[in-house]
C-alpha cells in the first residue's frame, strides 16, 4: 500500500527546503495518526540524516539517546560514548563530526516531549541556530503531535523560536478522493461510507482496509471493546489536550444535537465565556468548526455561527456509538447495532454532504466560487451553496444519500426555494444535484436541455 497518498504537496515543500544553501527550519504537525513520521521518514531515506524520536524519559536520558542517534547516523561511536553537560555541549559535538560540506537532515520528532522535559530546550535550540545552524548546511526539522503545544513552542509570537522557520506544514487527513488508492476493490458508496468511519486518517484507513463492508470494519475495530478503535476518541484527547475531561464534554453535547454556544454551555454545565478556550482548542485539533450561512458577508460576527464535529470519525463516536457504549462493553455489539444503525445512517449521510461541498471547492474557479458551504435560515436550508464576490450564489445544491434515484422534483423544490425567499443568484449559477443511486430518465433528460443543471454521482473521481 501507498502510503505517501495525496502527500505529494508536503514532500516538494520538504525538497524545497534540502534544495536550500543555508540553514533551513521546518516544522511539521498535527494531530496523530496521519502519517507525520512516515512522510519524514521517506523524505530522508535517500539523504544523510539523523533521525531522533523524544519521548518522556528522563533530560540526561534524552541527550543519551539524542547523542546514540547522532553517533549512528555519523558513524561516529566516540559521540555515543561521552557524557555531555548540556544541550550546548551535544550540538557542539555533532557539529564537529557533521560534514560541512554536505547537506544534512537533521528530525527532532516528538518535539513537544523535548519541551515537556525540559520547558527551556526551546530557548536552547534557538540559541544554537541563531550562533550556528542558520548559516550552515543543515535542515532542522521540528515535528509534534501535540498541536497547541507546537504551535506554541515553534510558531508563536511567545516563543524563542518565532520567525525562525523557513516552512510550516500542518497535516491533515487524507481527502475523499484520494482513498480509492487505500481501498483500490470498494464501490463509490462503500467508499463514502469507510470515510464517514475513518475520516482520511491513514492509519485508521490502514485499519479499516482489510474488512469487506463498513459494518464489519465499524464492529471489529470500534464497537467490540477489544477492537483497536474502541478507545481511540478518549486517547487522542488525552494525548493532545491538557483539559481532556472538558473537552469530551462539549463533543459529547455538539455530537448529541447542542450547536449553538448557550446550547453547548447548558448541556456542559459551563458558563458559555469559558467554552471559548476550550473550542479554539478542539478548532486547532481540527476535531470541531463553527460554520456559518454561506450568504453571511461578516462569519467571525456573525449570530448565526453554529459548532459542528468536523472529524468523521469522532463525530460517529460522539453522535452514535457513546451514547450506548454499556452495551458494547458488554459485547452486545448485534443489538446495540441495531440501535445505533438510524444514527449511523444520517451521519454517513451528512458525510455525503459535506464531501460533495468539497467536490464543489476542488472545482472552485469552474463554478466561479469564492466561498462554499450550506446556506440555511429558520425556514430552509440548502445542502450545498457556494457564492462569488458580490455574494451572489453561483451553486445551489442538493444531496441525497438515499436508494431512489433522484427525480425531477427534487430540482423543482431546490429552485422553488431560491425563489420563495429571494436568494441572490449570479447570472452564472448552476443548481448541482449529488445522488447516491443516480437520476431518473426525466431529470436526465432536463440536464441535457438546461446546461445550468448539474448531475453528479461519481465523488470518487
């Protein structure tokens, strides 16, 4: 299996920077399990390099196994065998034994247990690249899991090392047309719903790929308590997040149907002016958004901002499999399923939408679209709607995930509400129809008269 998949962008980025005649400085990161040490991994398999993965020993541990990975990756033993005071003293020795005049890839992975072990050690490393690295022939690679603490130890205006890094690249799981590549034998719906299940996270694709329906998969690897994603929401969150208990009670409110911020604040039990923290926390992790209409020319202002579960994965956890995780505890996985399988459905459903507004934002200058996502008030609301400058809509839209194919009066009710309530349309608006099961022969044969009509089946394309 591939698994550098739709990781073309990130490796030119990280070329670019080897290209360099002096010090180069990226940092790379993200939330775990999207394949961040793999991709360092492959970029430096062909060039002379040290790699070095931190973990939570003890500080002269880390500048042992810091000093061993540089002794190898030099060939240099004397490195590994000597005792060193300080950070200081360390890149002082590896920079003796590194060869000037080659190019060398030197990775700190796990950065954000180097800064928990030693709260100072950014202040140390900048130090160093200022008096040495930044004029030499080496490429300093800093990549974490941790994403609010690489930000703040690397990116921020706070920290020792702000304005240093020559790139920045923040991975994000893989899109939907891409995992053709990790399930090459799934239909275009079995397709959407692994996706709706794993989200574009590698390793959860990895998982997944073996299973022949999304059902088997679902049960084996999250339902069952043995199954390897069975605990994976709470982990993660205790992984990256300080304040994990918080934050797993606003996922667990949004997930259950509270989008707005009172609503959100009265379920949690929390005043709404602390959630604030907390939500920018979950947005960095990209496990939550705040979306709002697509005709609302000031969003950040807006009233109308609603929260949603970005993730797919943990937003079937929290919007289906949570709420009745004592019978799984117990392995009633077939009666629980039984349960759950109305909520599976709709949220597989909302996937649907949420990957066909994103085939609309691939295919952005096509439909004249500067901006693309669902247009809603109290009385209607359309699936998928992209506007252009003078917020005019260019897209309307419809979604179905559904067995009938999708008839004529499906197009008829979408343009009956852009009239009923006098939505803005740009003299080059499309009205674009998704369906799981295709169209029926008198839709199909409006399409081919009205060319502002748009049938789309095939995502995966």
């Amino acid at each position: 299996m591939n698994k550098f998949i739709n990781r073309d962008k990130e490796l030119a980025q990280l070329e670019s920077q080897y290209g360099g005649t002096s010090g180069s400085f990226v940092v790379l990161y993200g939330r775990r399990r999207l394949g961040k040490t793999c991709l360092l991994r492959h970029f430096a398999a062909d060039k002379p390099h040290c790699y070095f993965m931190a973990d939570r020993a003890a500080e002269c541990d880390l500048r042992r196994s810091l000093a061993k990975a540089m002794a190898l990756a030099l060939r240099e033993p004397t490195l590994e065998t000597a005792e060193y005071a300080s950070w200081y003293d360390l890149f002082a020795a590896f920079d003796r034994f590194r060869p000037s005049d080659q190019r060398f890839v030197l990775i700190f992975d796990e950065y954000q247990y180097l800064c928990q072990v030693q709260s100072a050690f950014s202040s140390f490393l900048q130090k160093w690249w200022d008096e040495h690295w930044c004029r030499s022939n080496i490429v300093l690679i800093l990549c974490g899991s941790v994403t609010s603490m690489m930000y703040k130890e690397t990116l921020a205006a706070s920290s020792p090392l702000y304005g240093r890094a020559s790139a920045q690249l923040l991975l994000r799981p893989i899109g939907f047309r891409h995992i053709s590549k990790f399930l090459p034998h799934k239909t275009g719906a079995q397709l959407l719903e692994f996706f709706a299940l794993t989200g574009g996270v590698p390793r959860y694709l990895h998982l997944a790929s073996p299973y022949r329906s999304f059902k088997e998969a679902l049960a084996a690897l999250v339902l069952h308590p043995d199954g390897i994603l069975h605990n994976e929401a709470r982990q993660l969150l205790q992984e990256e997040i300080q304040t994990p208990n918080q934050c797993w009670s606003i996922l667990n409110a949004i997930g259950s149907g509270a989008n707005r911020i009172s609503e959100i604040a009265g379920r949690t039990g929390q005043p709404a002016n602390k959630l604030t923290r907390y939500l920018d926390l979950l947005k960095d992790l990209h496990l939550v958004r705040r979306e709002t209409p697509v005709l609302e020319k000031n969003p950040a202002k807006s009233k109308k901002g609603i929260y949603i579960v970005s993730d797919p994965f943990f937003r079937m956890w929290f919007g289906a499999i949570y709420p009745y995780m004592s019978f799984f505890e117990f392995a009633e996985t077939e009666p629980a399923y039984s349960r759950i399988e109305p909520l599976i459905n709709n949220l597989i459903a909302e996937c649907y939408e949420e990957v066909c507004r994103q085939w609309i934002r691939e295919r952005a200058l096509y439909f004249n679209a500067t901006r693309v996502g669902r247009q809603w008030a109290s009385a209607y609301e359309i699936d998928v709607a992209a506007v252009n400058t003078k917020f005019e809509l260019t897209v309307v839209g419809e979604c179905k995930w559904s067995e009938n194919k999708i008839g004529i009066s499906i197009f008829q009710e979408l343009e009956e509400k852009v009239l009923s309530y006098n939505l803005p349309l740009a003299v080059d608006s499309r009205y674009v129809l998704f369906s799981k099961s295709g169209f029926t022969a008198d839709l199909e044969e409006l399409a081919s008269i009205n060319k502002n009509i748009f049938l789309v089946s095939g995502l995966e394309k």
